[in-house]
C-alpha cells in the first residue's frame, strides 16, 4: 500500500495597502501544497459592482479557462499579479511565485531578504485556468515546485496581489501590512505551517 499524500491549505482574506480602491472590492488567496511536489493557487477577486472589475487593467486576449499562451516574464507585479511566497521554516531563503491572467508566469529563489534573487526552474510551466463572471474574477494555477522544495517540508507562505486601475494606480493586497509600504517580501507576512 503506497503512502498517504501529506497537505497543507491557507485561505486568507487580503486587505489593500491603498486605501482609495473602487467601492465594494474584495480579494481571496488560497494555496494548497502537497508532499507529492505540487502547489495549488486559487485568487478571486469580487466586486459588489461590475464598476469595480470594468477598471482593472488586464492583458488583452484572455479567454475563460486555460491559457495556452502563457510564458516565463519578469516583472510581472508592474501590473495585475497573483503572488505566493514560499519560506523554508528557520531558513532566511525563500520563493517568489507571480502568475497573471494570461497565463504569464515567473518563479524567483532567494537567499535572504530582497538578495541574491535568480530564476528558478520547474520541470513544467504552470497550468493557469482564469474565469470571468459579471463581478468577479477567478485564477487557479497548478505549478510543479519538485524538485527544487523537498516534499517533507511544509513551507512558510504569503500571499498577496497586485491589481493595477491604470491611471488611479496599483493596489497591493496581503493579509497584513506591518510596514509603512507594501512589502511582501517582509516574512513577518508568512504563515507558518
């Protein structure tokens, strides 16, 4: 008899750091990491209005369900961005992980706070699936993260998104903000296994 999957889930409520927002706007984050060498991410975005949606600033071309297009980018939290962060328990290194509505993706390790950032690898590119309603939005990603995390882990974890409204700016959303900025590289923000 094989063994039994060992998992871990966080759903959080994210709170902006702006504080001018469309009226009504409302963030979720869930992650789910399982032993086997899989991460799961599901964001949702809903507005108590289409108002609030109709002013967030989304790459052109989308489709609801998978997107086929998606590549490896940089700096994608210049604009709307679902993030993760991923920390080893008693470790100052830690993980980045940015997916967009299009199915753009990017995966960051570093060393310690803010340094010696590099690309990190994975075997296969994520599967991003994005789903619009008249007030809401959806994005569910399934990404490899073995073998670079070992599967008897349980990691420290953040999660956090950035919406851009164009010209009113972006708002960055966490489950806290301890600092004066948004900072969600700061590992006061990551919960523990």
């Amino acid at each position: 008899m094989g063994r039994q999957s060992v998992e871990l889930r966080q759903a959080s409520r994210l709170i902006p750091f702006e504080s001018a927002l469309p009226a009504g706007l409302q963030v979720s984050a869930e992650l789910i990491w399982n032993d086997l060498g899989w991460l799961e991410l599901s964001y949702g975005v809903l507005a108590a209005s289409s108002v609030g949606l109709s002013d967030l600033v989304l790459p052109s071309g989308l489709v609801d369900g998978g997107q086929p297009e998606g590549q490896r980018r940089d700096a994608l939290w210049t604009t709307t961005c679902f993030e993760a962060f991923l920390g080893m328990p008693g470790q100052e290194g830690y993980w980045e992980i940015n997916v967009a509505p299009n199915g753009d993706w990017a995966v960051y390790q570093f060393d310690r706070y803010r340094d010696g950032q590099a690309r990190q690898s994975l075997l296969d590119a994520p599967c991003i699936e994005l789903r619009r309603r008249h007030h809401q939005l959806r994005l569910d990603a399934v990404l490899p993260i073995s073998p670079w995390w070992p599967s008897n882990v349980a990691p420290e974890l953040a999660l956090t998104t950035v919406l851009d409204f164009g010209t009113a700016g972006c708002s960055h959303w966490s489950v806290a903000h301890p600092n004066q900025g948004a900072d969600f590289h700061d590992r006061s923000l990551y919960l523990a296994p």
